[in-house]
C-alpha cells in the first residue's frame, strides 16, 4: 500500500508511509461517527423493552465513545495537516536534490518556466490533496468495507438498501475516470501554456517596447486567457456533472430503506429502531460518499502534476563512483557527443594538456569549441569515447568529486539577487570575509566596489541587474580566486567588454591561470597566441595543433582566423 500510495501521488517514502497514516485515522473517523448511533439505537431498544438494558453500562459506553471520537478525531486533524506540511517541503527538497544530480543536457531540452511550475504549483497540487483527498478517499473505502459487513450482519436486505445505490455511486465515478481525467489535463496543459506565455512577455518586455509590439500582444494575450477561461469552464463540467450524477444516485439509500423498510415494519419483521437505524446509516453513508466524490475529482485533477513529478523522478542521474584526483593532465580520446540524435557536434576527437599548461580551443563558431569544455566539466557526458584527468575517466567520477577540482568562467555569468559578498562567496561559501575581500581585489573588483553605496554589501539586483557586464564577469573572476581550483575553465570571458573592462579582466585572468591546468576559448586570437598549445577545430573535429608560429605555417584555418581578427581591429566604421 505504501509503495502504491508513493507512486500513484509522487510522494516521497516518507509522505508515503504519513499518508498511510493518515488513511488509517480517517476510516476510524467514519467509523467513529457511526458508534453513537449504534450506541443510541442500544439504549432505545432497552427503554423501549425490546432487549436488555443497564444504565450503568449505557453510560460508560457513552463515555468510552466519547473519549475514543475525541482522540480519532484529534489525531485524524493532527496526522493529515502534519504529514501534508512536512511532504511538502521533502517533495521539494527531494525534487531540489534531483535537479542537483541532473546533467545539464536536461535543462537544454526542459523549458525551465515549465521545471519551476512542477517545483511550485505541482508540489502544491499534491500538498492540497494530501490534507483534503487521499485520506479522506481510501478511509471511506476502508470504513465503508466494514460498516457494509455491519449492516448485511444486523439486517441483509435493508443492508443491501442501504449498500447498493452507494456502490453504485462509486462505479459510476470510476467509469467517468477517463472524462475527468480528460477534461482537467487539457486545462492543466493549457495552464501551462498560460504560464510560459506570460514569461515570455515579462522577459521580453523591452523587445515589445521598443518594436512596437504592445498592442498585437496585448491582443493575443487577452484571446488566450478567454480561451483558457472556457477550458476551465469545461474542465469543471466534466467533473462537476459525473460527481453530481454519482451523488444522486447515492441518494436513493434513504428511499430504498423507507420503501423496503416500511414494508417489513407494517408486516413485523422489523421494529422502529431497526428502521430508524438504517436510515441513519444511509444518511451517514450518503454524506460520505458526496465526500468521496469530491476527493475522487480531486485525484483525477492531480494526475497531471503527479505525471510531471514522477517524470522528473525517472529522469536519467549523472552517477559516479567516489574520486580522488591528485594529477590534473586531462586528455580526450575518440571523444563524440550529439546534442540531438544523428547530429554530431564532437566527432571523434582526441586532445591532451598537461598540468599546469594553458590549452586554447580555436574554430568558427558552432565547430564544438564550447561544447569541448562542457565535456570536460561533465555539465555533459559524452556519447563515446573518454574524457580522462589523472588517468580516469570522469564519467566514471562523482561530480562533486570533480567539480571542485574546477572553476568555470563562461560569457554569461549568473549572479544571485544578493550582496557582492555573497554572490563572490560562492566559490566557496566556507571561506571567511577575509577570503573573499582578498579575492574580490585579486579579481580588481574594489575598483568599482568602493563606488557603491554599501560597499561589498551592496545588493546588485537579480542578475547583477544593477553592475556592467565587466563588474559582473570581475565576480565571477573572484569565486574563481577563492575557489582556487586545479583546473580553470574560460569561454568567451572578453568577446563583449569594452576596452578598459578587458585590460582590468586581462590582468585578473594572469593571476588566477598561474601554474594551473587551464583550457580557453578565445576569439580575440591576440589574448591566445602565447599559451602552451592552440588546438583548431573545424566541423567538430581536431584539424591541428601546436604554438602559434607552428599552426600559422600549416594550418589554413588558423591563418583564416588570424587574417580575419587583423583584419576586424583595423576596421573603421
């Protein structure tokens, strides 16, 4: 039942077995609601004459049920809301944990508005039927089995009044599982839709500004949201009409007890209390079973996110087996990688670069330059072949063996909407204020730092909203400096800063690649004609290798590049 209950609602094991739980408290509920009337029809039948009565004992029954309803009910309330508030932060720190052991290649082919609506409203959807559905559905199931057998003992065929028209309440509901189901996952995906369509008009609000285009969004925008509205209106109906029929037909309990149960009193097969009795128990029951069919619509609404969240569950790990790493030599051989099937973005490429040596990547655009580095970082793994540092293959490693082994100082650097203490601290978030103000100078960040308000304690804004792109790639230059790698990794670190910005970087990277294993890609041939070896790809193959003046004799490509880069920093506009 637990395994079931884990993976039918995307629980976690321990929500799973909470759940359980819960159920269990639930059905004593519904049973706990049926003892004061079977307890009242008791003392009646004795007043009345028609069995045996004490009033000693009538009265500690009353008592014991009391004292029994107060303590199911109070645990019922307790077990439900607690189990649904401690799910909901496991779902997502279990979900939080997954995303962590994803490799990047998930985020390139996931849309990341749709990731965070699973995080947020998913999880949601799942913490709202944990404290108002699940419990609530199979406890009546649990209650209904047992109070049934009750019935069927006391009488069969005012039992079977009474059990038939909810039964066949209850096939109904499931035979309209498939219209339910239908109409809510259409809202849902249009929900969906609704959501990354308004991202997109938020992230690209200036684009739609500046062409004008404000009014034909607004347009379409506000098409569909109607539109939505009338999937919502449908997704209702389809609920709202099987849930109603069901109930209807439950109702027919009271009058199939009146008109059966009259017959046999008229005739003396039966006395009052016993008719009187299974009205009550077909009232209790009708009431739960309205409950049940709410809770059912419930379910059928949340298959949806429960799909996406085991999705993301089933989602294939980076694994790897515990790591040291003592050399930093890194070498590729027969390496090929396709970020979609059949198209070859790395095709059998083999390199080598020693430790403490700086290596640069060079080639046309879309030749596998960046995704060579991804490689080696193992934000990707490669299709075949092997990636190796100090003899062994990272593919085999875990990643947070080789992450900290490695800094990476990309283009496009993400900054958090913190202070710049905080946002440099991450390269090692261990590291003392000392630390990080040492590096933050080594990366020539108190140039523009001490022009801020608060200093180190500024808040940059989302993103780094608030710094230039040089500010920005100096942090991320200075969790380098403090997370003081073996291996350091840049792509592209210049290709958009102005002058001024890159002489400042320029001389924070000479500090930071001292006597480490580093690898570059580079557009600006000049800032790469020194290093220890220049490796030229072409159409996601190695073409050549070798220093400067050796690729510059032989190699038409790089004599391509060189030509073309003289030619760019002579142009005039």
């Amino acid at each position: 039942m637990i395994k079931y209950l884990k993976n039918r609602f995307a629980l976690t094991d321990k929500g799973a077995k909470g759940v359980f739980i819960s159920i269990i408290y639930s059905a004593l509920k519904n049973i706990s609601f049926m003892l004061p009337i079977m307890l009242l029809m008791y003392v009646l039948q004795g007043i009345l004459g028609y069995g045996p009565f004490n009033l000693m004992i009538s009265i500690l029954l009353f008592l014991i049920i009391g004292i029994f309803m107060f303590i199911i009910l109070n645990k019922d309330y307790v077990t439900t809301y607690d189990q649904t508030y401690k799910e909901s932060a496991n779902l997502r720190i279990e979900i939080a944990n997954i995303i962590k052991d994803l490799p990047l290649s998930f985020y390139s082919r996931t849309d990341l508005t749709d990731l965070s609506q699973t995080i947020m409203k998913d999880v949601e959807a799942v913490e709202h039927s944990i404290s108002h559905a699940i419990a609530g559905y199979y406890g009546f199931i649990f209650s209904f089995i047992i109070i049934s057998s009750l019935l069927l003992i006391g009488n069969i065929k005012l039992g079977l009044c009474v059990i038939v028209p909810v039964l066949a309440s209850m096939v109904l509901n499931f035979l309209s599982k498939n219209i339910q189901s239908q109409a809510t996952k259409k809202y849902y995906k249009e929900q969906r839709k609704s959501s990354k369509m308004f991202q997109e008009l938020i992230d690209l609000s200036t684009e739609i500004k500046s062409y004008n285009l404000a009014e034909e969004k607004e347009k379409k925008s506000i098409a569909f949201v109607r539109k939505l509205e009338k999937y919502h209106i449908s997704s209702e109906l389809g609920q709202v009409m099987p849930i109603t029929a069901a109930g209807l037909v439950a109702n027919l309990s009271l009058g199939f007890v009146m008109f059966f149960g009259l017959n046999d009193l008229i005739v003396g097969n039966i006395n009052i209390l016993y008719f009187a009795g299974y009205l009550f128990a077909a009232a209790r029951l009708i009431d739960g079973i309205a409950s049940f069919n709410q809770n059912f619509g419930e379910l059928m609404y949340i298959d949806s996110p429960v799909k996406h969240i085991n999705a993301l569950r089933n989602e294939e790990k980076q694994k790897g087996q515990k790591t040291d790493f003592n050399k930093f030599d890194i070498e590729g051989e027969n390496v090929t990688f396709s970020y979609v099937d059949n198209k070859k973005v790395i095709d059998n490429v083999s390199f080598k670069t020693l430790q403490g040596k700086k290596t640069a990547f060079v080639g046309s655009s879309g030749c596998g330059k960046t995704t060579v580095l991804r490689l080696v970082s193992r934000l990707y793994d490669a299709d075949e072949g092997e990636i190796a540092i100090d003899n062994k293959d990272i593919q085999k490693a875990r990643t947070e063996d080789l992450f900290k082994h490695i800094s990476m100082v990309f283009q496009d650097v993400i900054l958090f909407n913190g202070s710049v203490m905080d946002n440099i601290r991450i390269g090692n978030m261990n590291a003392s204020d000392e630390d990080v103000l040492k590096a933050a100078k080594l990366a020539n960040c108190d140039e523009f730092v001490e022009k801020l308000s608060d200093k180190y304690e500024t808040n940059i804004g989302e993103n780094g909203s608030k710094l230039s792109g040089g500010e920005r790639q100096r942090i991320s230059i200075a969790r380098a400096f403090l997370k003081n790698a073996e291996i350091i990794l840049l792509d592209e670190i210049s290709a958009s800063l102005d002058v001024e910005n890159e002489k400042y970087i320029q001389d924070s990277l000479n500090k930071l690649t001292k006597d480490k294993t580093v690898l570059i890609i580079s557009h600006r041939m000049k800032s790469i004609q020194n290093v220890d070896q220049i490796i030229v790809m072409n159409k996601g193959k190695i073409e050549d290798f070798g220093r400067h003046d050796e690729l510059l004799s032989r190699s038409v490509t790089y004599k391509k590049m060189i030509d073309s880069s003289k030619k760019s920093e002579e142009f005039i506009y």
